[in-house]
C-alpha cells in the first residue's frame, strides 16, 4: 500500500503479513480522497477511522494535513504497526485507540467532521453504525460517515444514506448528519 497524496506522497508502507486485515486497494482510496477532497478542505478536519486495521486511511489523512486524526482497532498487532508508523512517518496529528469500534462509540465524546468505517465484510454489526454515530452525535453537522463493505450489501435504508460507488468486490456508502 502506498500514500497517495499530501507531504507524504508515494511512500510505500509494508505492513507484517499476519496481521488480520483487508485494506483499502489504492485504487479505492484514491477515488475516495478524491471525492473527499471536493466536498471538504482536508488540513481543517478532524477525522475518525474505524476498524482502522493497517492505517492505511488514517495515514493519508494525516498526510494531506487533516488537523485530528483518531484510528480505533481492537488486534493489538494492528495497533502497535499503527503506533510505529506514527514515530516513524511523523504522524503528529494522529491518535491510536486499542478497543472494540462498539464499545469506543458508546464512550466518545469527540465529534469528528468525516468518520471512515472499514470493518471485517462478515460483520453483521456493520449495519448499525450509522444509527450508532448519529444516536451518539459524534459526526458534526454535515459531516461525512462512509462504510467500506461488500458491494453486494445494500444500506440504502439505514438514516443519513445519500450515496453509494462500487469498486470492483468492494463499495463505499456514503451518511450525512444533517
């Protein structure tokens, strides 16, 4: 995986093969920051990435200089590759939290402007995130939830739903709080 844009832009991160992950194709990313980047001006946002497994997106927030950036996982594998790619690309503006993505939810008392949510494919949980964050207010006014799942699950109907792009196995839904 690489970053794709800001100071940090083309290093290439190799994360250690056993670790429990499935991360975003660069492919994705890129057209995600791409439609991020004409709807937000990234380097005044916070940001929360969920089941954040790699860093791969909480990385290139922080490299196009997004102001907050939260990464909640529970595989502490995945916390301390995160943690050490933190030291080691100068990641400043980003914080690691080892916990279940449920449990973190129901205690945060932080707002965020764009929530990214990349959870296992399996998890049948992955449908109550929307109303989880807008029942806990954690997205700010127009901010953005988008959930990275199999393209053939449909959250059409979930509150907040206004958009949906498929990429290859993979779509992102796209939640407004309003």
């Amino acid at each position: 995986m690489r970053i794709i844009s800001g100071k940090n832009k083309g290093i290439i991160i190799h994360a250690p093969k056993n670790l429990p992950v499935r991360p975003t194709t660069d492919m994705a990313k890129e057209s995600l920051f791409n439609i991020l980047e004409n709807n937000f001006d990234l380097n005044s946002i916070s940001a929360l990435d969920l089941f954040s497994g790699t860093g791969n997106v909480s990385y290139e927030f922080c490299s196009r200089g997004s102001l907050a950036v939260t990464a909640v996982d529970i595989d502490f594998g995945c916390v301390k590759f995160i943690k050490e790619s933190k030291i080691k690309f100068d990641f400043n503006a980003l914080e690691i939290h080892k916990k279940d993505v449920f449990v973190f939810l129901k205690q945060c008392t932080n707002v965020f402007d764009i929530i990214f949510a990349d959870a296992p494919y399996k998890l049948e949980k992955i449908i109550t995130l929307p109303q989880l964050i807008f029942d806990n207010k954690i997205l700010k006014q127009g901010g953005w939830l988008i959930v990275e799942h199999e393209n053939n699950l449909d959250l059409s109907h979930e509150i907040g739903f206004f958009e949906k792009r498929k990429y290859g196995q993979s779509a992102f839904s796209f939640f407004k709080y309003l």
